[in-house]
C-alpha cells in the first residue's frame, strides 16, 4: 500500500492528533504523508475587495503551522506540506486527495470529546457524506499515545452483501503494515430486541464460522487472520468490552445508502464510534483500481 496519506491539518490538539494517526501510518507501509492546511477559498465577493497583504500573511502562517507540525514526524517518513485555498476545509482535502492519488484522508476528532474516543466534527462529517478515498479517524489524545506503527487492524465483517470488499481492503492494509489481522462479527449484537438469545447465539457461532471459512480461503500467506464474535447487550457495549491495542486500527464499511465510490456512515460504525479508542478507517462502498479494490462494500 505504499503511497501518499493526507492529513487535514489544524493548529490545535485535532490536528496534533491527526498528524500522530498519520506518520504512524505513514511509517508502517512506508507511504510519504501530505500534510495540508485548508484556508478559506480567495474568491470574494464583489463588495469585499482583494486584499494580497493579508492573503500572504494567512499563507505564511500556515506554512509556519505546517513546519511546526512537520517536526514530529520521523526522519524517515518522506513528507510534504500545503497550503490550499477552497470553499470548506473538507473539499480541499478531498482534492489533494484525488490529484496525489492518495490512499487515505486522515482527519481528527472534533473538539471537547472523550480522551481516547471520538466526537465527529464539521470537516469529519463532511468527509463521511463524500469523500471517495478511505478516511481514517483520529481519536482524542492520539498524540500523547506512545504506540508506534500498526500492531493489528481489526475489520467489523457485516452480515449484509459485500463484505469481500471490506475484507480485502483490511488484508491489503494488514499486508502493508505487517499487523496482525482480526475480523470481528458483531451480528449476535446487532439484531432486533425481539430476537431470543438461543437465536442470537446460534446466528453469531454460523456467522463466525461463515466469516473464518471465507477469510482463510481469502488469505495470501504469511497473512493470519482471527475471528471474534462480540458479545454485549449493544454495539456500543461489546465494542467497550473488547481488547483493544494501542497500536491497532479499526476498519469499517460505508452504509449502503452510500453512493458509488462514496462514504456514508452506517448506523452499527456510529454506534462503534462513540466506544472506540483507537482510528477507525472508513472506507468507500467501491474502490477504483488504484486505490486497490474495485469491488462493492458494506455497511459496518
């Protein structure tokens, strides 16, 4: 998976935050990061006239912002920094994004939420509602963690059509960043309330074994893969109960209300969200051939 990775960058804890995810990332599979700064597009109205000096000055600024970030990046990860201008900080990014061909977008948690854990923001949501490359998240207080690499990246396997999609994108990446690969089922949480528990068992042992069948047919060597049926009285219960690693990555589908090639959040990732204490990865319904599938995905 060696590439490019953006990082939305802020000067603020967020984009600390962001930046942490990245180079982590970055250093894992060996891709170059990007990181950029978003300023507001310079097409003004007619009423409010050019002003170059102050441009200039909101440039050299965020390239100051951009240099001071940079310092914590390792020597060994190949960088470079930006300054864009576009309507919403989001757009920018999607369109750096497209133009490097990069592999992911990786934004922060907005403001105020839970150390370790994650509060969507404005750039997130938007990135969720349309970006068409993988965006990884960065949980609160990810620059103070002293994880480095990629130890393990665990995939939320759905029950729905397309899972083939999520669980080569997961493989692909374990590959890249030599971690350990772990596919979670959360079927026997994820159920109507009316369903008896001797049915939700059942269903969750079949779905396991369905998942690990397929995903050791699936496997290239030298890639293991374990299987974990979450248990819990709710999503957002099971995910509290299940071991997390410093070092790992949580990936995810886009709802199926998502359009081709396009992010939407599901109801089971948001729920996942809100307990979750390490990035999740988010990745599109489809994949063009560059970024390495080129298959549908599903809702996680």
């Amino acid at each position: 998976m060696t590439g490019r990775i953006v990082v939305g960058y802020t000067a603020t804890d967020t984009g600390a935050d962001a930046v942490a995810v990245g180079a982590r990332l970055a250093a894992a599979s060996g891709s170059a990061l990007d990181l950029v700064v978003v300023l507001p597009s310079d097409q003004r109205s007619v009423i409010t006239p050019p002003d170059a000096s102050y441009d200039r000055y909101l440039q050299q600024q965020a390239q100051s912002w951009l240099a001071e970030a940079a310092k914590g990046i390792p020597d060994a990860t190949a960088r470079a920094l930006h300054v864009r201008f576009a309507d919403s900080f989001a757009e920018g990014l999607i369109a750096l994004a497209d133009e490097l061909g990069a592999s992911h977008i990786v934004v922060g948690a907005a403001n105020g939420g839970l150390r370790g854990r994650h509060r969507l923001g404005t750039v997130a949501n938007e990135l969720l509602h349309s970006s068409d490359v993988p965006v990884v998240l960065a949980p609160e207080g990810s620059r103070r963690t002293t994880a480095t690499g990629v130890t393990r990246i665990t995939a939320a396997i759905g029950t729905r059509p397309g899972a083939d999609a999520l669980l080569q994108e997961s493989i692909a990446l374990a590959g890249a960043t030599g971690a350990e690969l772990r596919l979670l089922s959360l079927v026997s949480v994820d159920l109507p309330a009316s369903v008896d528990t001797g049915v939700i068992r059942i269903a969750g042992a079949a779905h396991a074994d369905d998942v690990l069948t397929k995903a050791l047919d699936a496997l290239p060597d030298g890639i293991q893969a374990e299987v974990v049926v979450a248990r819990g009285d709710s999503i957002e219960d099971a995910v509290a109960h299940l071991g997390w690693e410093p070092g790992e990555l949580a990936v995810v589908g886009s709802s199926r209300l998502a359009q081709p090639r396009r992010l939407f959040l599901g109801s089971t990732a948001a729920k996942m969200l809100h307990e979750l204490p390490v990035p999740m990865v988010v990745v599109p319904r489809t994949r063009d051939h560059s970024a390495g599938t080129n298959t549908e995905g599903e809702r996680a």
